[in-house]
C-alpha cells in the first residue's frame, strides 16, 4: 500500500495535473449549465468564472474557491437570502453586477477574515448591513448601496476600502470601528452619514451631503465637498453627473483613481477605475422578455436597458410539431442608446396549441444573439388567471393582467413578505376577457412583494421586485 501511495506521489510530481479555467453559465430559464448558483460553485475550481444570468436566486452563497461571480445586469439578477446572502470561505474573489438583499433581517455580504475581495458595480439594498466586514480586507468599488439600516460596516481587525460609490438613503451610510478608508463616494440623504468609532479612519475626495449628521466623531477630509451632487435624473435612478456638477474631476487627484478616459475622478459610481463604464459594452442587454396570449393573438414584450449599434430584433417562432424556428417578424432596432426602451409585436396568426417564441437580436455588422425561449400555450378562454406582471422587476411601475371568464367582483392587493395587505391596487365588478391593470410603486421600497387576485371564489398569487 505505502508503495502504491508513493508511486502515485511520484506520478503527480512528474505529471502534474494541469487545471484549465473556464466559464460556467447559470440560467434559471435551463439556458446554461445550472440552475443554480450554489451547483455552479460546487463544481468549478480556483480560477473559474460564474456569470449568471437574470433571474431572482434565492440562495445563501458561501464562496469558498477563488473566483469571479458575475452578472452583466444588477436591474435583473437578483441574490436574496433572509440571514446574508453572500459569505466567503477564500481569498481572491470578485462578485460584480448583482442586486443583493436580505429583505432587511440580515447582512447583503458578510466577509469575516478573507483577503482581497472586490465587491463592484453592485446594487446592495433592504439589509440590516449591506456589507459587514470583520478581519480581512475588501475593496468595496462603484456600488449603489441604499435602503439599508448601515450600508457598510468594518469591525475588529476588518481593513475596507470604500471607493467611488453611492451611499444614500441608509439610516447609517459607513460604520466604521475599525480601519477604513473613504475615498470619492457620493454620500447623501442617510440620517449618519460617516459614523465613527475607531481611530483609523481616512475620509478623502467625498460628497458628503444632505445627511441629518454628515459626520459622527470624525471631520470632512480633504477634498470633500457638501454640494448637491446634481445627477441626471436623481428620482428615477439615473445616477450619471450632468456637466455642471460638483463632483466631475473632484475626486482624488492621484492618476491611480483617474477615469477610464484618464481624466481626473469623478466622486460616485460613474468615476474611477472601477467605473461601471468601465466594462465591455453588451450589445444589447435584455432586461425583460416575455409572451400572453390575448383574444386571438399572442402578444410579445421585451425591454432593453442598453443597445449597441442595434440593427433589430427578428421575432421567431416554432409550435411543438417542428423543429426549427421561423422568422414572423421585425423590429428596428434603437441604435446605440443607455435609455431603456420597450418593444411589443403582435403575432396574429395563431390557433390552439403550444407555440415557442424567440428573439434574434442583430447588429449592424450582421452579428447575432438569441433570447431565452419562451412558451405560449393557446386555449379558449375557460377560467380565471394572473399573469405575471410586466416588467419585472421594475421602477416606479409594472403592468398586472388577469382574465376572467364571466362578469365577476375582484379585488386585486398588494402584500409584503409577512402576508400583511399593504395597498388595494383596484376592486368592483368587472367584465369577462382580459383586462391590464397599471400599478405604481412610487411610494414603496425595494423588496419583495406579493400581489392577490381575488374573483368570486378565485384565489391566485404571484410575485413581483421592486428596485429602486
């Protein structure tokens, strides 16, 4: 036996085994090659890479290997877990592109002794802490950190680098009882702004604004400025600085933190070298896809948060007896634009039974994607049903629909994570077909809701994301 062991030591010195690293793929819509996240982390390796694409994931993630976990598109991919939805068991991990929330009970990312973490261009939301940082150290860069009881705090030993984010709308924005260092963020509208209970703290290059306390036991540092940041469009989350604002090329003057265009900082998510320009652009990025069948026509939806020299979507289509897709329509294209914009085509000619639909989005060089497929199944209108709201998630509103057969008294509601009715969306007596109803979340937060349709005796639940 003790020979055999030290003949295969030998074999594994000679030949070494060598570990390739590779991309796995994780779609909830069985377009990749899991399911889930937490499969996906079970099988790669140090060095791999897990881009996950969008979907709600709710899963406890522990990164115990070193690699990169990301997603092109935090509006879409969503990881929530009530305790803390991220841990780390390793060094040398970057998770980037999410939207992470413990629906307020728990921690967002809880990093306890691990080195080199790079949290980036996430949206961190509705957590008791976004991120909790005890021993270890973490580079925390061009994050959208907001609604949370602190957005970061750093304990014992814990070392963080807080660098060109936006902190706001936190009952406490920065904790800090340990050592941390607070460079070019945008920090407003928080009841604490930088709350400090240790001695290294170093607070440089920051808008520190509009907090009830800007400051606790500690002063503004050099290069802060208490300035209305002045962004494009601050109530519908559009974060980018318009020309004439404070914060373009007041952040550290050092060329390590320049822009992508090797300019000087600019304070919040859109400066530094971890600018969320600062990726690749995605051609186009679909942010929801969806298809109903109406009356005599199936309609679909789709919504695009980005394109790139977008020529057009050909809108395709097979039923369950064949097995190629066909082309029955085309939709130009918006170009090269960062507005959201939504499309609807109508398919008409439709009978009962199954359908498949696809997108194929094209661009000008003739290159070409294909969207998730979805199915469409075609009956006589007989009962009553919920859609699933359009589009989700969303910010301030989303479409509901439902159909009843027969005239009938609803009443459709808005709950929260605890079954507590918290807005009547609308009731009254109703006529049979389908019917659109417009809800608006203006006045809720980000979070997890549920919406209820009642009709006579007709009961029926579906969810819905809010993100603001």
């Amino acid at each position: 036996m003790l020979k055999k062991i030290s003949f295969m030591l030998l074999m594994s010195f000679l030949f070494p085994i060598i570990l390739i690293a590779k991309t796995i793929v994780v779609d909830q819509n069985e377009n990749g090659d899991y399911l889930k996240i937490n499969d996906a982390l079970n099988i790669a390796v140090d060095g791999d890479t897990i881009y996950v694409r969008a979907g709600i994931y709710n899963e406890q993630i522990i990164i115990s290997k070193q690699i990169t976990l990301y997603s092109s598109n935090y509006d879409s991919t969503i990881l929530m877990h009530p305790g803390y939805c991220i841990g780390f068991g390793n060094n040398n991990v970057t998770v980037q592109g999410f939207t992470i929330q413990s629906n307020g009970s728990g921690y967002g990312i809880e990093i306890s002794g691990s080195l080199n973490i790079v949290i980036k261009n996430n949206m961190i939301t509705n957590c008791s802490t976004g991120v909790y940082q005890r021993k270890g150290e973490t580079l925390i860069a061009n994050n959208i950190i907001s609604d949370n009881q602190t957005g970061i705090s750093c304990f014992e030993d814990g070392k963080v680098n807080v660098l060109n984010n936006l902190i706001h709308k936190n009952s406490r924005g920065l904790h800090n009882n340990a050592s941390m260092y607070v460079y070019n963020n945008i920090i407003i509208n928080n009841i604490d702004g930088i709350y400090n209970t240790a001695e290294l703290l170093s607070i440089l290059y920051n808008c520190v604004w509009s907090n009830t306390t800007n400051y606790y036991n500690c002063s503004s540092g050099i290069g802060d400025i208490s300035l209305d940041p002045n962004f494009c469009d601050y109530e519908n989350s559009d974060f980018r600085l318009r020309p004439e604002s404070p914060c373009i090329d007041s952040g550290h003057p050092s060329s390590e933190y320049n822009d992508p265009d090797s300019t000087r900082n600019d304070m919040g998510i859109y400066g530094g070298p971890y600018s969320w320009q600062d990726e690749d652009p995605v051609p186009v990025e679909l942010s929801n896809f969806d298809a109903y069948f109406q009356s005599d026509k199936v309609i679909l939806r789709w919504r695009t948060c980005t394109e790139t020299d977008n020529f057009g979507f050909e809108a395709q289509r097979r039923t369950a007896m064949e097995d190629n897709f066909t082309k029955i329509g085309f939709i130009e294209g918006k170009g090269t634009t960062i507005t959201i914009n939504d499309y609807v085509y109508e398919d008409l000619d439709v009978y009962q039974g199954i359908y498949y639909y696809r997108l194929k989005q094209i661009d000008f060089d003739g290159s070409y994607e294909y969207s998730k497929i979805i199915e469409v199944q075609i009956e006589s209108l007989k009962g009553f049903s919920l859609k699933q709201n359009y589009p989700n998630p969303f910010n301030p509103t989303t479409t509901i629909s439902f159909e009843l057969p027969e005239k009938s008294n609803i009443k459709l509601a808005i709950y929260n994570i605890i079954g507590k009715e918290i807005e009547v969306i609308t009731t009254g007596e109703y006529e049979p077909g389908y019917h659109d109803i417009l809800f608006d979340a203006n006045n809720f937060s980000s979070g997890l809701y549920f919406y209820r349709l009642e009709a006579d005796e007709f009961v029926e639940v579906r969810k819905l994301m809010v993100l603001k």
